[in-house]
C-alpha cells in the first residue's frame, strides 16, 4: 500500500468522522478553521527557521571562501616578493 493511500484514507476517515460528530456544524468548522489555522502558522515557523539556517550557513562557507582567498593572495603576494623562491609553473 503506497504512502498516498494511507494519507488519503486518513484524511478520509478523519473527515467522515469530523461529519458525524456530535456537535454542531459550525463549532465543528470553526475547530477545523483554528486547527488549520495553527497548523499553517507552524509550518511558515518551520519555514523560517529553515530559511534562517541556510542563510547563516550560506554566510559561513561565503567567510571561509573569503579567508581562504585571502590566504591564497598573501602566499602569491609572498612567493612572488622572494627572489629566491623557485618558479612553479602551471
């Protein structure tokens, strides 16, 4: 049984269920309204809080990209500086 099914039976289910209740139509809309909302409100906090974190990482390896170019160009600036140095060639 795939995933989808079990998803959709669920949903199924749950909604029939919801139907039969015993309590009014409205009162039963207005828990799914807040439900639903709620539910909405933590996935965009999910959202965000993953937003966030691949922003910081993305800002960490831009630093370390910056750190190690900047220690490539003062070895050059070294190596090219030193008349003794031997020549590399590329």
């Amino acid at each position: 049984m795939s995933a989808k099914k079990v998803v959709v039976g669920a949903l199924v289910g749950a909604l029939l269920g919801l139907l039969y209740a015993p309590v009014r139509g409205a009162v039963t809309r207005r828990f799914i309204l807040r439900k639903g909302e709620k539910q909405v409100t933590e996935l965009k906090d999910k959202f965000s809080d993953f937003i966030d974190s691949i922003i910081n990482r993305f800002d960490e390896v831009k630093d370390e990209v910056i750190d190690l170019v900047d220690e490539v160009k003062i070895r050059t600036d070294k190596d090219s500086k030193d008349p003794k140095a031997p020549k590399k060639e590329v």
